[in-house]
C-alpha cells in the first residue's frame, strides 16, 4: 500500500506544476490589475505605473511565472493589496473559521445522511423510502442561495433563534463563552449546509444497502436461519458503509474549501467570503494563491479517499 501511496504522491506533482500554470494564466486574463483599485483621486498615474513596473507587470508571463512560484515555494504568497498584510497570514488568519464551520457541518451531515440512507434502503419503496427519496430530490434541485436566504430570514430575522453575521460577538467573556457564542455563530449555517447536502450520500447508501440486501452472502445467511436484524447489522450495514468512507476524503477538503454562498449571506468570516471580496477587488494574489490551494486540497482529498477506502477495505489492498 505504501508503494501505492508514494507513486499516487508523485504523480501529484506534475497536476501542481500544470494546475499552479494555468490558474496563473487564468489571472493574468482577467481584467485589470492589482494596482486598478488603488486609483483614488489623489494618485497619480506616475506612482501607479512606477507601481506596475516594481512588480514586474510588463514581464513576459514566463518570467512572472517563474518569480510567483520562487516565491512560492519559498512561503511568500505575496502581499494582499486590499488588506496590505502578507497572502499567507490573511489566508491563516481565515482558515480557522471555514475549518470549524465545516467540521460541524461534516458531523451533521453524516449524522443525518447515514440513518436516511440505511432507513430508505432497508425498507425499499415504502413510504418511507419515497419520503426520504422526495426529500433528496428537492434537496438536490433548490438553489443553495434561495436556501440559505429562507433560512436566515426565517430563524434569524424573525425567529431570532440565532445570530445572522459574524464568527463571535464582540461583547463575549471568558473561554466558555467565546465557544458558545462562536458555536451560536456556525450552528444556523452549518444546519443550513447539512440539510443541502446529504443528497449524494443518502441516495449512493440507499444504492449500497439494496445491492448488499440481494447478496448471495445475505441470502446464505437468510437460509441458515439467522435473524433479519443481524443480518442487517453484522453484514448489510457495515459492507455498505465502506464505499461511504471514501467520500469523507472529498468531505474533508470542504473543510478548506469553504462555501462562498453561505459566508457570504452570513458575513462569516472564511475563507470563502475572503474568495469573493478578494475577486470584487481585484486581488490577485489572494485569488491566485486560493484557487490554488483549493486545487491541492482536492489532490490531497482523492489520495485520502483512496487510503481510507483501502484501510477498510482489505480488497483494496490486494488489488
């Protein structure tokens, strides 16, 4: 599996290399440039243009090519021209918000996709199952934004069960607190995201728990006389979560990758409203240095999806 493992790491090195080029390029075609948005009434064209040739905005892209990933490598994302502080502690500094909203939101979304996926395959084209399966249809179709909306208008704006923007409030004391306030501030959104999200893993557990369910091994088991309960929970149940375990590496790049959507509506200060003001202004080093962090995690996710899946699954391991 080692072996495996290390070949799978550097074959990733090349997809950086061809990712890290053409986010690259893909900045360099959008309009505009980092200094656009410093032009103020006061600022003459002289100090921008001194500004463009500092940074070497007139070099061939090779070359700009060349001095980002140097600099790179060597830690130093670059400077963000809307906050003026370094990429990397601005990213550091917002990256702790989206993990925790994410890990909350992981945790209820399994906790909510695994008994309706179990539920829904187990008692095949009840009511049940047609319930849970109109439920994943709708879940799977409404637009995220027009969800996340209803849901801050309804439990926010006139309920006021929770806080509409923000990570902590500013009043908080104490340790205790702070995790309270900070748990009120993630408990709406990440609701919001679980409800949205469970579609893809209730319905791949439902296909799981019907194709076990006709199994010859359950049939075996059927005619030797051993009670329907245990074979549920001894063979059906725990065979069909093992292709469920290679999604939690997929899941688990969420956690960085942030929801530009819902921190957006909520103002919650992650990653992904850094994503979007950073588009709106033109920052590209925080954009460039985002999308490619987000195109590693993905990398990083498939190669955990693998590990997971084969930990598992002793047949993995021997293919």
């Amino acid at each position: 599996m080692w072996k495996i493992i290390l070949r799978r790491v550097l074959l990733m090195i090349p997809e950086l290399v061809l990712l890290s080029i053409v986010i690259f390029l893909i900045a360099k075609l959008m309009p505009g440039d980092p200094f656009t948005g410093m032009i103020t009434p006061q600022t003459s064209p002289a100090q921008i243009e001194a500004l463009r040739v500092k940074a070497g905005v007139y070099d061939p892209w090779y070359l700009q090519y060349w001095h980002w990933i140097v600099r790179m490598v060597h830690g130093d994302l670059g400077m963000s021209y809307q906050f003026k502080t370094p990429v990397g502690s601005l990213i550091l500094s917002r990256m702790g918000n989206t993990i925790w909203l994410h890990l909350l939101t992981l945790i209820l979304s399994y906790s909510l996709a695994i008994p309706l996926g179990l539920i829904a395959g187990r008692y095949e084209n009840s009511r049940l199952d047609k319930g849970i399966m109109i439920y994943t249809f709708v879940a799977y179709a409404i637009p995220s934004f027009v969800f996340y909306l209803l849901g801050v208008w309804l439990f926010g704006y006139k309920l006021r069960w929770f806080p509409t923007s923000g990570s902590v409030s500013v009043d908080v004391t104490g340790t205790l607190g702070y995790i309270l306030s900070r748990l009120d501030h993630m408990i709406l959104p990440a609701c919001l995201m679980a409800v949205l999200s469970v579609t893809a893993v209730v319905q791949y557990l439902r296909s799981e728990v019907i194709d076990n369910k006709n199994q010859d091994y359950v049939k075996t088991a059927r005619a030797k006389g051993v009670p329907e309960k245990t074979i549920f929970t001894h063979h059906i149940f725990r065979n069909s979560l093992l292709p469920i375990a290679a999604f939690l590496g997929y899941s688990i790049t969420g956690l960085l990758g942030g929801s530009i959507f819902i921190e957006q509506i909520f103002n919650y200060p992650g990653m992904g409203l850094l994503f979007m003001n950073s588009i709106l202004n033109r920052d590209y080093s925080v954009i460039t240095a985002l999308v490619l962090l987000y195109g590693t995690m993905t990398l990083i996710g498939s190669l955990l999806s693998d590990i997971i899946l084969s930990l598992v699954d002793p047949r993995v391991r021997i293919e």
